[in-house]
C-alpha cells in the first residue's frame, strides 16, 4: 500500500493541487477532483488504484471545462489544448479531451474557419485570414477545403472595401494607389486589388 503524505495547491494555478505519496510527487488534479474524491495526506491507497481513480476524475473534469469553454463560441484545436493546459492538465489529459470533443463534434477546425472566413472576408483578404487561421493552429488544407465551403466573393469583397476606403475622398492616382495599398495590406491578392481600384478607374 502507498499512502498519500502530502496535498499542496499549485503556486501558479491555485486550482490545482499537488498530490505527493510517500513523500514523493505523484500527481497534479484539481482541487475539485481532491474533494471529489476526498484524498487527504495519511490516507493509504494502492497506486495503480489510486492512477486511476485520478485519472478518470482529471479527464471528467478536463471534458466538463473544455465543454463550457467551446459552448461559449466555437474554438478550434489548438485553442481548447492551449487553455487545458493553461488550467494545468496534463498532455495525455488534454489530447484525450479533444479527441473526444472532436468525436462528439464540439471541435470542427473546418467549420471553425467556414465561419470565420464568412465573418471577416469583407474587410480582409485571403493571405490575411489564412495566417490567422493558422496561427490559430488550422491546418492549411482545412482552410482550402472551409473556403470552398464558405460563401463569400473575394473580388467584391475587396471592391467594397476599396470604395468604403475612398469615400469622400477625390478619386486621383495617388489616392488610388493608397486604395491599392491599403487592399494588399488587408491580405487581398495583387489581382483582386488591382480588380478594387480598376472599378474607380473606369469611372
């Protein structure tokens, strides 16, 4: 039997706790799984018992945290790991939890990036939101595959930025080149942008 010598809450993360057997540390939980399952210094446990018991309580309360966290607003990947193990759980806690947010439909990277072309291609262009996306932790072909999904007009989106951009403003070559500054800046292709101000150019 091993016994349990000392229970101390985590210095950075004051939601977690130490769990120490036989003087040496075994485990980081929470504190909600120490109550839980109402350990204490002095108790004697068999460790493989013991490995499981905590297990299955971190994975519990890791899917009951990640569950309020993506039912707030869709968040892909990287972003329900990331804030995991900011909690404090651990790596095989963590992928286990998105697998099975995964499996349950709670995580979409490409449903994710769908919605989030659809919400920002009007102000931004397609190098630009690829970047956010993957900095975001999405996969370069889950944001192809989102974009053949995803109902939104690049050309027009950058024309409309273009004549919001040069409102009230005098349509002259140096405004237009600015225009055209502006639409590469936002992540819009040479061509689209050019596709921008080649509509004021006309008039």
């Amino acid at each position: 039997m091993k016994k349990i010598t000392q229970i101390s809450a985590q210095e950075k993360n004051k939601e977690r706790a130490n769990v120490y057997v036989d003087g040496e540390f075994f485990a980081g939980v929470s504190l909600e799984t120490v109550m839980k399952l109402r350990l204490k210094a002095g108790d004697e446990v068999e460790e493989k018992r013991l490995n499981e018991i905590i297990t299955e309580s971190e994975r519990a309360d890791a899917m009951n945290k990640a569950a309020s966290y993506v039912l707030k607003t869709l968040k892909t990947k990287r972003q329900v790991k990331d804030y995991l193990l900011k909690k404090g759980y651990s790596e095989e806690t963590v992928w286990h939890t998105v697998d099975k947010l995964k499996e349950y439909g709670y995580i979409d990277d490409r449903e994710y990036s769908k919605r989030f072309i659809e919400s920002t291609a009007k102000t931004q262009g397609r190098r630009l939101i690829e970047y956010k996306l993957m900095s975001k932790g999405v996969k370069k072909e889950d944001i192809a595959l989102a974009y053949e999904n995803a109902e939104t007009d690049d050309k027009e989106n950058a024309r409309a930025l273009a004549v919001k951009y040069l409102r009230n403003k005098e349509i002259t070559k140096e405004n237009l080149l600015k225009a055209y500054k502006y639409m590469i800046g936002k992540g819009f292709s040479y061509e689209q942008a050019d596709y921008a101000v080649a509509y004021f150019r006309e008039d």
